[in-house]
C-alpha cells in the first residue's frame, strides 16, 4: 500500500493509520474490540454502536474508546 | 422485626453495603471479596480501553453485570461537562441509568465540588438518568440535591480513601431527620464498626471501596464489613436505650440478703 494513501487518526491518544474508506466497525474489528463492553466517541460525539458499520472515517478523526475498570 | 426493603429508584437490593472495585490487585481478588461482601451493587469506572494489549483482561469478565447492578462513577471528573461526558459512555457500554455522580473540586482532599456537583445533578435528572450523588455532609446541600432530582444522597464520612471513619455524626443525623431518599455514607470508612456507627445513625446503606480492598486480608474485611452494616441496622431498628449518666444495676436488690 502506498504511504500517500492512508489516513491518519487518533484512536485514545495515539496515532494511527489506515487505509481510505475504512468504516469505524473495521477499526474495531481491527483491534479485537468486543463491541458488547465498550463505548465509542467520534470526535467527541457518542457513536450508537447499531450504526458503526455506515461510519467512514476521516482524516484526522480523534476516536476514544472506553471500557468499565475498577473504581470507588 | 421486619425492616423495609432497601430500594434506590424503585429498584429493591438485597445489601445494604455498596463495594467499591477499584485498588484491587487482580480482578480474581476483586470478584472473590465482593462475594464475600454480599454486595449487589459494586461501583465501577469508564476510562480508556489500552488498544496497545488487547488480550488484557477487563473487569466484565470477571464481575458479570447480569448477576450483579453495575454503577458507573465519574471519578477523576471536575466539571459537570466531563461527569455528563463520562455517565453518557457509561450508558452506551449498556444502558445504564443508575449511575453514581462524584464530581471532585480539591485534588488533594478529593472534596465534592458542589456547585458543579448540583449542576450536574440537575442535567443528569433531566436526561433520564438516576442519580446517585457523592456530597460533603451539608444539610442544605443534601436538600438542594434532593429538590435537583437525586435518588440517593452519598455524603461523605471523611475524605476518600482516608479512612478517618464518620467525622461529623450531628450533620449525618440531621440529614436522615430530613430526607426519605436512601442515605448512603460514601467514603472514609476504615473499620467494620465505622459501617456500624452509619447504619445505627439511621443511614440506609454504605459504601466502601478502599477499606476492603487495601486491608491485609481483604475476604475477611469483606465478610465484617457485610456483618457490621446487618449488626447497625438491626441495633437502629431495634430502639437503643437512652444514655444515662449514671449507673443502673442489671440485677434487681429484691431478695438481698
């Protein structure tokens, strides 16, 4: 794949790259999310997880993805 | 005698005492002490997944949120727009509505910012979810939070995490004199008879995280802190006797010789 044509974006604060028309559900996939136990936010906007497959993503796409961990 | 059931937002909860999940040195040693706790709330947090390790274990795996109520916190929020932030994730992991607010305002301390606290009380109430709020132990701050919509009132014994146990008895006492809303005493417990000491003021429930968690045999501090939350809640229900300062015999002098 040529450099020129992937993207960049962050995903929790760190960079990545991908390749154009990559839907955010690629992504997750990609990081062997299990979709059931996390949430999304694309550019500080909650993603409903139900309509991941038709969101493609940008250039420069800030992406945080949360779980549940210990707390008080 | 038979006590009331204890219901927070129309739901009935078999455990007066509330775990915390947090400062446990695996999740095995977490899920096994909140067992032994009795717990059916445990209080949890929403922070970034590491996307560097995907195999690292989580929390839902060992703790499963059918068998046991989930409650979201916003720890390490100091704004109403970050807590809001961190409940709205919260609920899109599953649809959680019963949430605990914890907005802080003293990183030293970790006092409850109230303005921001009764701020986001209010647009948390207005967005559907039921609020669960972490306070300082201010009467009128209750009040106000209660007026906002919250469904419980959380205030503090003592700084989180201090384990100082209940430092202002009278205004925990004036609280409940106030308040229908359940009472739940929310940080700095240290010791079992600091739960009791909550329950016997008339508080519904307790909830603790680091007094568990960090003591040297945290299964055991589990079981007497289940055991001390039964123990003050049936010592309040069962009516004490009026302190005296003087001495009154147990044994009658009728028959002396």
């Amino acid at each position: 794949m040529n450099i020129k044509n992937k993207i960049k974006i962050t995903v929790n604060g760190k960079q990545m790259q991908i390749t154009p028309k990559f839907s955010l559900k690629s992504l997750i996939n990609k990081l062997k999310m299990p979709i059931n136990k996390i949430a999304i936010e694309l550019n500080k906007k909650i993603i409903d997880k139900r309509k991941i497959s038709k969101i493609q993503l940008k250039k420069g796409d800030k992406i945080e993805i949360v779980h549940f961990i210990g707390g008080g | 005698m038979i006590d009331k059931k204890f219901k927070i937002a129309n739901k009935i909860f078999k455990s007066r005492l509330i775990v915390g999940t947090g400062k446990y040195k695996s999740f095995s040693e977490c899920a096994k002490a909140i067992k032994t706790s009795g717990a059916d709330i445990v209080t949890v947090a929403v922070r970034r997944v590491n996307i560097s390790n995907k195999n690292k274990a989580r929390l839902m795996d060992y703790i499963d949120p059918k068998k046991i109520t989930y409650l979201p916190n916003t720890a390490g929020c100091f704004t109403a727009e970050d807590a809001i932030r961190t409940l709205r994730l919260a609920r899109e992991i599953g649809g959680w509505k019963l949430v605990k607010l914890e907005v802080l305002g003293d990183k030293k301390n970790l006092f409850p910012e109230m303005i921001e606290t009764l701020r986001s009380t209010e647009l948390l109430t207005k967005e559907g979810f039921k609020v669960m709020v972490y306070c300082n132990d201010d009467p009128l701050m209750a009040k106000r939070l209660e007026n906002a919509g919250a469904v419980a009132i959380m205030p503090l014994a003592a700084p989180i995490g201090s384990g100082l146990g209940i430092q202002n008895k009278v205004n925990i006492r004036i609280i409940r004199k106030q308040t229908k809303l359940p009472l739940i005493i929310d940080a700095g417990i240290g010791q079992a008879s600091d739960a009791t000491i909550a329950m016997e003021l008339g508080c519904d429930g307790v909830l603790i995280n680091t007094a568990i968690a960090k003591a040297r045999n945290p299964f055991q501090m589990a079981e007497a802190m289940k055991l001390a939350v039964i123990s003050g809640r049936k010592s309040f229900l069962s009516g004490r006797i009026s302190p005296n300062l003087f001495g009154e015999a147990s044994t009658t002098n009728k028959g002396i010789i």
